[in-house]
C-alpha cells in the first residue's frame, strides 16, 4: 500500500525498511533535530549514532499506515517491528520538513 507520502518522509521510510543507515540520513538537513527518548540529537552525526543505536541495532523496520499534516507537521504512524522486547510496537513520528529536507523529527 503507497500512503504519497512527502519525498524526504517516503526515502527515509525507504531506506528503514533495507535497514540502510546511511539512506536513512540522507533526507534529513545538515544542522537537523531529532528527539527521541527524551533525547535530543542535533545534526548528521548525532542523528547517524542514534539510527545505528535505535534502529539498525534492534533492526527495528517502521511501517507507515496512515499520516495526516498537522499545524505543519506530518505525522505519521504504524507499527514498528524489529530485534527488541515487546515488538511490534506502534509508533507515532512527527517530521517537520524544510526546504525538501527533514529538520525535525520526534519519535514517540
């Protein structure tokens, strides 16, 4: 099922399901955020150490189900299912994109 989803949100989505860490940090821009955990991770190299620790260890594949635009903000939600206690786990990501590039994503 294609959910259309915005480039940057469907070639991250992409590269998570190959488990492809450095495609799934291609679409996000150079001084990008991320939060996840209660953590906050700025920029590529903080946002590569936390694809390797949160999702290509544990293996962990997002699968999108639906996504709507609020204030802004694409949120997107689905199953997550990978190497990890209590998988498969829904999972709700809100991406902010700027600039065809993801800025902001939060995990939740």
């Amino acid at each position: 099922m294609s959910l259309d989803l915005p480039p940057p949100i469907a070639a991250y989505v992409a590269a998570n399901a190959r488990l492809d860490a450095d495609g799934m940090l291609i679409p996000f821009a150079a001084d990008a955020v991320v939060f996840d955990e209660r953590e906050r991770r700025v920029g590529k190299a903080q946002i590569l150490a936390w694809i390797q620790s949160a999702t290509i260890a544990s293996r962990a594949v997002f699968t999108p189900v639906a996504w709507r635009q609020e204030k802004g903000v694409i949120v997107v939600e689905g199953p997550t299912t990978g190497d990890f206690p209590g998988s498969p786990i829904p999972f709700t990501f809100r991406f902010t994109l700027e600039n065809r590039a993801i800025s902001a994503l939060e995990v939740g």
